[in-house]
C-alpha cells in the first residue's frame, strides 16, 4: 500500500490487517515503563490513535482532539502510539496538562505488524485502529495523505457502537 506525503508516494511495510481479524499482537513500552500489549486493553473498547511525531503539527492537533472527544466518552480507552520516546511523550503531556496512554514504537514493531510502517520517513502512518472488547478490529482508518487528520467522528462512533 503507498500512502503520501505532501503529495510523494511512500510505500508501507507490512502486513495491513482485516476488520473482523483478531488484533496483531504487540509489545510496547508506555511513557511510566509497564509494557502493554493489546491483552493490557482487554475487556474495553480501544481506540488506538497512531501519529507520525507527536512533537508535529497535524500529530499534536490529532492527539489533542481525540483526547478532547473521548474525555466525554470515559468506557472507551484512547491510545496514542508513535516513533516517540518515553521523555518525548512526557515532555508533551506536561506542556499540555494532559495524562494519556501513550505507547512508544522507537523500533516500528507495531507498525510493521500493523502494515504502516514508513521506512523510507522512519515513522508510523498516521492511522486509527477501534478494538472491541474482546480484540478484534472493528475500524480502521490508515490516511491516505500524511499531513491530513483522520476521521475522528467516524471512529468514535465506530467505539460507541462497540460498548
């Protein structure tokens, strides 16, 4: 699959997986050092917000609104993950007020098993993943152009649908 990025073609590594299909397994550091796997969100509504750079315009504008939207919606836990680091990803929480479930991807393991891996940028496309309760992908939205936000009220309601 290639996506773009202000209007270059990039292509993507690895396998894209299927709405309907168990989520593929992943292993991630959170920014206070647990280790959370999609195991760790089992039993809740997940969605899994994916930014380039969390220390980037359109990323720092995708991650504050889903915060904003989900704090109304408090049985759906939101997840952020990008190439950033633990100090990265809590340097922007503490400039921004704000506590959230951040996951680094510094190696690109979820990306690569989520097929958005960009290897030529060195950074996840930006995408959205809604888990159900028990795992499975219920929605997915990889953006076409890198620089575009994704459909937030479309997975949000996707979530809702899924409680």
């Amino acid at each position: 699959m290639f996506i773009t990025r202000h209007n270059n073609p990039y292509e993507l590594k690895g396998e894209l997986p299927t709405v309907g299909e168990k989520a593929p397994h992943f292993s991630l550091e959170c920014i206070h050092g647990e280790i959370k796997t999609p195991e760790s969100f089992a039993g809740r509504v997940s969605l899994i917000s994916v930014v380039p750079d969390i220390n980037t315009r359109v990323c720092d504008i995708q991650t504050k609104a889903f915060h904003k939207k989900i704090k109304e919606h408090p049985s759906i836990q939101l997840v952020t993950i990008s190439k950033n680091n633990k100090e990265e990803f809590k340097n922007w929480c503490s400039a921004n007020d704000v506590a959230m479930e951040m996951l680094c991807d510094v190696d690109f393991t979820f990306g690569e098993a989520y097929g958005i891996y960009v290897p030529e940028l060195s950074v996840d496309q930006r995408s959205i993943f809604v888990l159900d309760q028990n795992g499975t992908i219920v929605y997915q939205e990889i953006v076409q152009e890198m620089t575009d936000e994704p459909n937030y009220d479309e997975a949000i309601r996707v979530a809702l649908t899924h409680l």
